[in-house]
C-alpha cells in the first residue's frame, strides 16, 4: 500500500507539473500579443500620393503613450519634415505635423511610441509624393526693339521760344547799329579831309 501510495503521488506531481507547463505554454503568445503594435497609417505604406500631405497619423491595436514617443519624417537627402514638438497621442493613435513639402519623391517615416505596459514599439514606412509641380517655365526672350539701345533722352530747352527769338532780333538790331556807326565815322573822316585840303 505505501508503495502505491508513493506511485501515485509522483504520478500527480508529474502530471500537475505537466499542466502548468502546458498552462505556461498557452499563456506565452497571449502575453507576447498583449503588446502594441501599428496596424495602420496614413499615409499608408508605400503609398503614392498627388496631394502634399501635412500630418503622419499612425493606428496601434493598443493605448500608447506621450513620453518617450516620437514620428520623424525625412526626404531621401536627410531633410526633416516632421515639426518639432507637434507628436502627440490619442488612445491608440499617434500623429505629427508636417512641413511644407517642396519636392516630389521618397519620404520615410520612423515612429517610436511606448504601450500602455511599457513596451516600446518601433518601425520605419515609406511612401511617395508626385503630385508637386515646379514652375519652370523659361523666361520670355527679349524682341529686337528690347535689345536696342535705348533712344537718347530729348532735354527740353528751358529758354522759352519767344526769348531766343527775341534774342535773335536784337544781334540783327546790334550789326545794323554798327553798320549806321561805321558808316558816320567814314563820312566825318571824308568831310575833314576835304576841308583840310581846302
């Protein structure tokens, strides 16, 4: 009987040993889901969008947390969009502003938020912009008639029309005035000499 005894406590040592390893086993990936993790985003994963967008918004399958949390956005030069201190969170949404974005191409989003457990979730995405269009028209080419040079500035006269006529009339008035002199300097000479021959 104690043999038995002793058999059959081993037997239910073993066997309750066995059901909280199994109990463990099923508990482990229940434990490991528990964990936030992103199930969607917009703009969605290699996305290819006409329209500039102007905030990441990301979807969690959990409650996340403000601290410790952040969104960065950069362009395939290393240019940052994300703006600073605008990541914030919402239940289980978490978002960042944008900048302008200037550029057509290939923007990568890297995100960093905390579960409500404390577990850090972490991950990188990318979509595309296409819809920018730049102003590159070419400048419009001059005519002849801009390339010339330009016609030589006219300065008007500041002496009126009637004083430079009258200024005509009076050198025409000073000749015959000299000519009348000269001409009774040379009849007095001419009536002198005659009476001095005389």
């Amino acid at each position: 009987m104690k043999r038995s005894n002793v058999w059959i406590r081993h037997t239910s040592a073993i066997a309750t040993a066995a059901l909280l390893g199994a109990g463990a086993l099923l508990l482990a990936p229940t434990a490991a889901q528990a964990h936030s993790e992103i199930i969607g985003s917009t703009p969605a994963e290699n996305a290819t969008l006409d329209a500039v967008p102007t905030q990441v918004a990301l979807e969690f399958n959990d409650d996340v947390q403000q601290e410790g949390g952040a969104i960065t956005v950069a362009g395939t030069d290393g240019a940052r969009y994300d703006i600073d201190n605008t990541f914030k969170t919402s239940g289980t949404e978490a978002t960042v502003d944008l900048s302008d974005i200037t550029a057509n191409g290939r923007y990568t989003v890297a995100y960093r938020v905390v579960s409500g457990d404390g577990h850090v979730v972490q991950g990188d995405y990318a979509f595309r912009v296409q819809g920018i269009t730049t102003n590159d028209s070419p400048s419009p080419t001059p005519s002849a008639s801009d390339t010339s040079s330009p016609a030589a500035i006219v300065t008007p006269s500041t002496t009126p029309a009637s004083q430079e006529e009258d200024g005509g009339g009076s050198v025409i008035w000073v000749l015959g005035l000299g000519a009348i002199g000269i001409a009774l300097i040379a009849a007095m000479i001419a009536v002198f000499t005659r009476r001095g021959r005389g």
